[in-house]
C-alpha cells in the first residue's frame, strides 16, 4: 500500500501493483463496514462497484472518476468508521500520486 510515509521515504511514485493492492484494502475495508444508513449503504455499494470496475478494467478509465467519487464519499465516514475513511484517503493519494 502506497501512503504518505512512502513521500516521507522519498518515494515518490505509485505502479499499477501498488494501485491494485490499495484498491484490495479498500475493498476489504468496505466489506467490513457496517451500517444501517440508507445514504451510507448507498454510497459504498457505489465505490464498491466502482472499485470493481478499476480492478477489472484497468485500462478501462474508470479510474479517473475513482478518486472525485472517494473524496465525496470520505466525509460520511470519517467520524463512524476511521479505518475505512483511512483506505479511502490513502487510494485518493494513490491515484494522485499515479497523476489521477
């Protein structure tokens, strides 16, 4: 996984690998998750499937959107669930890093 301690370390690039393992955390943090909120459960099953598509399309541009999509999302989960938002934050940093 690609975060900010990877910068810190002076590394300064993320590969499609280390792309598909944030996104495989992602997706494991989404599976954990929780919730009884309609709008909550909404948006991840977006991101979910949003996810998906990147992993099985990588070339398919579906990324592109991945990141706007997170950084909307993050904010419903930043207080209930920590860990999740984390993932999320780290993909968006990943994607940027990408130049995404």
């Amino acid at each position: 996984m690609y975060d900010i301690e990877d910068v810190k370390k002076g590394r300064d690039t993320v590969t499609q690998s280390d792309l598909h393992q944030t996104l495989g955390d992602l997706q494991k943090e989404i599976d954990k998750t929780q919730t009884d909120d309609p709008e909550k459960q909404a948006a991840l099953d977006d991101i979910q499937t949003h996810v998906q598509k990147v992993l099985d399309e990588p070339e398919g541009g579906h990324h592109l959107t991945l990141s706007d999509r997170l950084e909307k999302t993050v904010i419903l989960f930043e207080s209930d669930h920590p860990s999740l938002a984390r993932a999320m934050e780290i993909t968006v940093n990943s994607l940027s890093a990408m130049g995404i």
